[in-house]
C-alpha cells in the first residue's frame, strides 16, 4: 500500500472530496483493510489505507470536535458526512483504484468478507454505492 495524499484530482471545483475511479471503503478496524488489500495482490499497491483521523482532517475538513468545517449540501457532501461519522467512530478507510467491472468484483468479493461499513465507487458523473 501506499500513504495517502490528498491531491486536486481528488476535489471537486467546491472543494468536496470526489477521487474519480477509485473505491472509498469504510471498515471498522485497519486489520479490515490490510485483509482487503492482501486478497487484491498487485492492485493493493495503489491501494491506500486512511486512519479515522486522516478521514477527518482530510476528506471531512475537521478540526477536532469542530463541525464548522463541514462540506456544503449535495451528495458528494453528505457521503463525505457519512465518512466523517464512521471515522468518529474509529472506522478506517481503504481508497483504492477500480478499472472497471472485473475489478469492481473482485474488489467486492473481498470487502464482502469484512465487518464494512460503507463503499462507494467515484465514477465520472455518478456515485456508485457498492454496500
């Protein structure tokens, strides 16, 4: 796996977390997303393992226990608002690179055998829930 490291490709104009072609994984332990990781082989090299505290500062723009920082309406803002509420909760995150339907599946075999609690694929114009 790779750090993570929040880039303009991964933000909308407004600001609002959007990482077109990748999957955004929310589980409840990192141990979850090693687990994921490790059955993706090659593909888990471009994988990214975010901490609850990562997905605050970074997707969700808060400071501590400050709401103020919160993204605007629409639903690129409140999936980051679901993010933002797992990761209060101590859930991490597994952003990782999907190149179509194969891909998306074998992906998803994995995930389905975790605790997850949240997946979405960034496509070009739409949001694909996944769980």
């Amino acid at each position: 796996m790779k750090p993570f490291e929040l880039t303009k490709k991964m933000l909308t104009i407004g600001g609002v977390f959007y990482p077109t072609g990748h999957a955004f994984i929310m589980l409840p332990t990192e141990a979850e997303g090693q687990q994921v990781a490790g059955e993706l082989g090659a593909a888990a090299d471009q994988a990214m393992l975010l901490d609850p505290k990562t997905v605050l500062r970074d997707i969700g723009k808060v400071d501590g226990d400050d709401d103020s920082a919160m993204p605007d309406v629409g639903t690129e803002s409140a999936t980051v608002m679901k993010y933002i509420a797992l990761a209060r909760q101590g859930h991490h995150a597994l952003m990782i690179p999907v190149d179509g339907d194969e891909e998306k599946e074998r992906l998803m075999v994995a995930v389905r055998k975790t605790g997850c609690s949240y997946a979405q694929l960034y496509h070009m114009l739409a949001m694909e829930d996944l769980i």
